[in-house]
C-alpha cells in the first residue's frame, strides 16, 4: 500500500515564542526533542537574538535566509549568512543574534558529525 506524503509547517506562524537566556526569537520543531537528534527551525527577526547558553548536544546552524552572527565560548561574534553553518560542540556557551533577521535550521544531538566544507573565519 503506498502512503501519500505528509507536509509539514515551519513557518513563523507555527513556532512558538522564546525568551530563555535573554533570548528573543521563534522556535518552530521540526523533530520530537525526546529523540536522540533534535531538528528546528529558528526565526530570528530584526534586531532578534539567541541569548548565551551551552550546548545540551553537539549542534549545528545552518542559516536558510538572512545573516548575522554567532558567537562561541570566546564571546567573539562571526558574521553568518545564507548557505553558512555554525557548529558548536557538546557544553559549549553561544549565542547567535542578527540586525537584518535571519532564518536557520538547527541540528542537535550526541555525536553530531560534520560533513560540510569548513570556512576560515
């Protein structure tokens, strides 16, 4: 029997405001987080920001549209956009913020491997 295919929403509109660590942005799930890999995606709008706080699992944002910057343990802010990912291993504090907004999809979980090019900063 074949099943037709489901679609999904991860528009703004069915994410959920979030305002831990000084935060302020939507955050839109895309997986179950009782899983072993975590999936969402983030709606940073103008002047919006993910405040400061460490990794639960190794993670990765991969910025869809927009650009800003993210910032690691260092508290260094590197500017990010389009087509770019930020990866943060396990414990690691950071923080991601933009001026113009931005939209990315976050990875997370235990043994999160990296398979892009990497960029030099």
């Amino acid at each position: 029997m074949l099943v037709a295919v489901q679609l999904h929403s991860f528009s703004r509109d069915a994410g959920r405001r979030i305002d831990a660590h000084s935060s302020d942005f939507v955050l839109t799930p895309l997986t179950d987080p009782e899983g072993t890999a975590w999936a969402a995606c983030v709606h940073l709008g103008p002047g919006e920001s993910i405040g400061e706080h460490p990794a639960v699992g190794g993670q990765l944002l991969c910025v869809v549209t927009g650009e800003g910057w993210v910032s690691g343990d260092d508290g260094v802010r590197v500017p990010i956009r389009a087509m770019q990912a930020a990866h943060w291993a396990t414990g690691e504090r950071h923080a991601t913020g933009t001026d113009a907004g931005l939209v990315a999809i976050v990875l997370e979980g235990d043994g999160l491997a990296v398979a892009a090019p990497r960029l030099s900063v």
